[in-house]
C-alpha cells in the first residue's frame, strides 16, 4: 500500500523522485524517505507527510543521477523516522524500498541476530535488505543474484528496488503481489507502483508481473524471471494527460472527481451504448460471452466501495438476466473452503486492479474452473491481466482515497454488461431495455444537475458536522447506495455512520434513533416508494432528524422531512448512479467542515496491495 519510486538516468534525480513521492502520497503518508547515491549512498527520511520531508531536505546537497523514493503506509512497526524508508543493509552497503510485507520476517530475523546482524528498524523490509546482503556475502555473488536468491525465501508480497553503494550503475527490482511500473525513456529509467510520477517524463511503460526482476545497468534494462530466465519486455503506451493528476482548481481532489463524473460515466459509455440501433457492445468481453449466458451463477467478488457496487450488479443481473448472484467480501471468500464449479462465472471489480485480498480470491476461483471477467479502472493492472476477459471503467486517475466516481463508473459498465447478457437471453422486455438505455445516456446530464446543488449541500453539511452518529437507510437498488453514503462519511470526516436497509430499521436500529440521531434516507420514487415512506415517518415519530435524497417533484417527503436534496428521475435500476452523489458531497463538506485531511484520511490508503 505504500508508494515507490526511482529514477536511473542523467537528469538529477532528486526533483523526479520528490514530486513522484507527492503524486504518490495518496498510497500512504505516514512517512516519506528519499536515497541518493553520487559515490556515498546517503538516506534521509522523516515521519508525516511529503512536505514535512521536502522542508526536512531544504538544505541539504542532493546531488546524484540515481535515487529512489518511499512514501509509507506502515504495517510492521508504528510511523516514526526510524522505521521510515529506505531501509540500510546492516553494513549500510545496500539500501531498499519496499511495497508489501513479508510474512516470514521474524525467522528471517532471528536466523540473521544468530549470525551476528543486527536492527535498527521494527520493520520486515530493514529484514529484507540484512537477508539480501547475507545471500551476496555467503555466496560471494553479484547483488542481482542475491536478490533473486533471496526472493526464493521470503514468503509474501513484495514491490522493492535495491541500490547498493557498491553497484553504482545498477538498480535491481523485483515483484510479487504488489504493482510494480517500469518507465522507459529517452537513457533513463524510472520505477514506480503506478504511472502517476512516470506520465510526465514518459508515455512508454514495461507492466512487471510476478516473480520478475529487473535490473537496470550501464542504460540497459533487462528483466528475468525466479528461474533466472531472461524475458523479453513488452513496451506498452500509456495514454494519461498531465492534468488528469492535478487538482485543475479544486480544493482536493475528491472534490474534483466527484464533478468529473459525468465525463468519468460519459467515457465509460463511449463505444459501447449506441441509442440509435438500440444495441450494447462491450468487446472486453465477447469471447467468453457465451459463458455469462449460459452460467448457472454468478459469484461477484470486492472490497468496500467494490462490493457496494457488486451490489448493485446483483440486482440487475438477476432481475433482468434472471441468473442467481452471490456478492461476496473478497477478503473472506477464499477463507472460509467456497463452493465453485467450473464454469461458473466470477466478476471481480477493483479500481486500482491491484486489490490483494481481491487478486487471491480471484486466484483461487480461477484454479477451480471459474471464468473470470474484471472489471477495473488501471489498464495493464494486475487484476486486468489475471482474467480471461474484462471491461475498463475508463473513470480516469482517482486520487483521493475516498472512492467516487470509480464507483459510478463500476455500476456503469455492470449495467451494461448486465443488459447485454439480458438482452442475448431473452429475459428483458424490448421496451424496458430501450429505457435503460435512454436512461443511461442521460445520467451524465442528469448527474450535471445534482451537482448544481452543491452549495445547499454545503449549507446542510454545517447543520451536521458535530453529529457524532448517522444512519443510513435505503431499499432495494438504494440499500447499497445507504451502504455507501455511510462508507463516505466515516471515512473522511471519522464520524460513526452506519448503512441498513430500511425494513431491517425495526430490527434493531430504532433503537438507536432520538432527536440527535440524523437519519438519511434514499428515498426515490420507486416499486418501494409506498415502504420508504412508512419508514420515514417511524423516524420521525421517535423525533429522528430525517434528511432525505428524493425524486424532483416530490411532495409527500418534503411535508415529513427535515430536509430534503432532490435528484432527477432514472429508471430506479440506475437510481444508484444518480443518488449517490449527494451523499459524496454531503460527506466531503462535513469532512472539510471538521477539518479532517480529506483526501488522505488518517490510516487509510488508496490501493490496498497487502492482505
């Protein structure tokens, strides 16, 4: 989960691997370090943020054409400058970065303190590099051997790049488990867990899989699998403007990316919804077509954001494909012996596509016959190359930690391929298609004017900043969508929310409800308008502050509700789409209100690349 980059070339390397580190950040941010190597190898690091480092560096003399970067999200030992990357070799020889852990550290550990190493560090990757220079020492071998050798031990995932004072012209990198991009320019090379630090030297990248090693050295890049097997790289173009990473205005860029979906959602639909001949295309996925059709079930795999939005897709598949759905926590589905037949069909979403309890779900249905389809936001990510086929969301970068538009785009590119299975089988009216449809080449529009709402959701966020518990309440393809909103608020402004479906409110949650108990309904006008309604006023009549998404136009909620944010009408199987977004906004202004750093929430990171 944390971020890595390096440069190798003959600019300086320092201001590359800085303002990579910075574009990085949102991968983790408990600490940043930086290595150096012009003749001495120097390390400096420092707890907090990239800038508290960049200030740390203000007078330092950074010279050298090679170096690399860490920004951390810690899991073996707490954030301080100590346990911050890189990490020295114990003869302060080697020096390492590293994404990922190593679950086998503390044998390693205690077999190196036997053998007379010692630590300076609680952390697997200071173990990693001791391991590594132990192998070269006792085997008197090159650094890329001992690596590779090493690699052969340690048991877990890993990104790293190696530098070593005593290699001057070498860098040596390796993965499994953990992203991994290399950049390839014009005599210089860069490392990076994704192309964001890469996109603004250039557009030319090699995707490492697993058990690679990469090693460049004297300006030649040359990668080589565990068994020492030379491999030749495929060169891929990578197609991300500049701006697409920068803010463009905004004050963060959740803010940013919550008003870029309606173009996220128009891209997603682009090629593949054409009103005019009534037809679906998704060509991710025409080869294993068959298999969806025919499937008996289908098992849809995420994690948080991910999952809602499996949700949403286990409505529309089986209203209208009539196929049963399962949606299951990747990070359970493997642990717990599941029931997969071959031929049964897996969806697994992730935006980064690097999504680790995800990947290992995935892996294990893959092994027992299932057909895989992925459905991700990062071409060339793992996820996107472990499947059989797939689709792309096209949402473009997204940045802040709190997911918004890769969670619309999901539920576009589902809808879409839940009609086009429909439609091959049957099982959808012509006209309710043709309605989806219409609909879903309307929502960007429609979602243009929720978003000019934006300033009364300010005005109601100031109304709730202080509550200390919501709730959210919603039913049928609006029930994921209370999931989510709940998601929102407690991860970026800390406040205790909690989503449920509405009928399940007698159940335990009333309990719960007073006159500071702020209750947010999606309320919509759908096949369960008449429930809602109920439900609303069972809130109110215990005194429940009652702030409810609805219809345009609508009437009876407002007479009840305190307050009310309208959205226009979609067919409800779309609704999801459109009524999450105020909740988005709701969230990130109560979030700006407390203060809280909404795009890097404390403990969280973007891509969750360890288990």
């Amino acid at each position: 989960m944390c971020g890595i980059v390096a440069y190798i070339g003959k600019k300086e390397a320092y201001p590359i691997i800085i303002k990579g580190l910075q574009r990085l950040e949102y991968r983790g941010y408990d600490s940043a370090g930086v290595a150096i190597l012009n003749g001495d190898l120097d390390v400096y690091k420092k707890k907090g943020k990239v800038k508290e480092l960049e200030d740390f560096l203000q007078d330092k003399e950074l010279k050298g054409t090679m170096g690399m970067g860490h920004t951390r999200w810690a899991t073996h030992g707490e954030p301080n400058d100590i346990n911050a990357h890189p990490h020295f070799s114990s003869t302060n020889k080697h020096a390492i970065i590293h994404n990922g852990i190593i679950e086998n550290y503390a044998s390693l550990k205690t077999e190196l303190e036997s053998k007379g190493y010692e630590f300076k560090s609680e952390t697997d990757s200071e173990v990693f590099i001791t391991f590594i220079e132990y192998i070269q020492e006792a085997n008197a071998c090159p650094l890329e051997e001992a690596v590779r050798l090493a690699l052969n031990e340690v048991v877990g995932a890993y990104a790293i790049v190696v530098i070593s004072r005593e290699f001057p012209n070498q860098m040596i990198a390796a993965r499994k488990g953990s992203p991994l991009v290399i950049g390839v320019g014009d005599e210089e090379f860069f490392f990076a867990s994704d192309a964001t630090p890469i996109v603004e030297y250039t557009n030319r990248v090699v995707y490492m899989n697993d058990f690679e090693i990469a090693s460049i050295k004297d300006g030649k890049l040359n990668i080589k699998n565990a068994e020492d097997v030379e491999k030749n790289p495929t060169i891929h173009e990578i197609e991300m403007a500049l701006e697409s990473i920068e803010k463009g205005g905004f004050d963060h860029f959740m803010l940013k990316e919550i008003f870029e979906q309606p173009k996220s959602i128009r891209d997603s639909l682009r090629g593949r919804l054409k009103l005019d001949t009534g037809t679906v295309a998704l060509g991710g996925i025409r080869e294993y077509f068959n298999k969806f059709v025919q499937a008996d079930r289908i098992i849809i795999l995420g994690c948080g954001t991910s999952w809602h939005a499996g949700l949403v897709a286990e409505y529309l598949f089986e209203e209208f494909a009539r196929i049963p759905v399962e949606v299951e926590y990747a990070s359970e589905f493997r642990y717990r012996n599941p029931v997969i037949k071959e031929g049964d069909v897996v969806i697994a979403i992730s935006q980064s596509g690097e999504t680790a309890d995800t990947l290992a779900a995935m892996e294990l249905a893959k092994q027992k016959g299932a057909i895989i389809f992925g459905v991700c936001n990062v071409v060339g990510s793992s996820i996107a190359r472990l499947t059989h086929e797939g689709a792309y969301t096209h949402a473009g970068p997204e940045i802040g930690v709190a997911s918004t538009k890769a969670f619309t785009t999901q539920i576009t590119v589902l809808t879409l391929m839940a009609m086009m299975v429909a439609k091959a089988k049957g099982t959808v009216k012509q006209r309710t298609f043709q309605e989806i449809l219409a609909d879903l080449e309307s929502i960007p529009g429609k979602i243009t004017r929720v978003l000019e709402n934006d300033g009364y959701i300010q005005k109601l966020a100031a109304q709730f900043k202080d509550s200390r518990n919501f709730l959210y309440l919603g039913r049928g393809y609006n029930f994921p969508v209370a999931l989510e909103g709940a998601l929102k608020l407690k991860e970026i402004s800390y406040i205790h929310a909690e989503g449920y479906p509405a009928a399940e409110m007698k159940h335990g949650p009333i309990a719960l409800i007073d006159e500071e108990m702020p209750v947010v309904f999606i309320a919509t006008r759908d096949s369960s308008y008449e429930k809602i309604l109920s439900n609303i006023q069972e809130v109110k009549a215990r005194k429940g502050i009652v702030i409810a998404i609805v219809t345009e136009g609508d009437q009876e909620i407002k007479k009840i509700a305190d307050h009310t944010i309208e959205v226009p009408h979609v067919h409800e199987a779309l609704m999801p789409i459109v009524s999450v977004v105020p909740l988005q906004l709701l969230s990130y202004h109560i979030a700006v209100l407390r203060g809280t750093n909404v795009d890097q929430p404390r403990n969280l990171a973007k891509s969750v690349t360890v288990e």
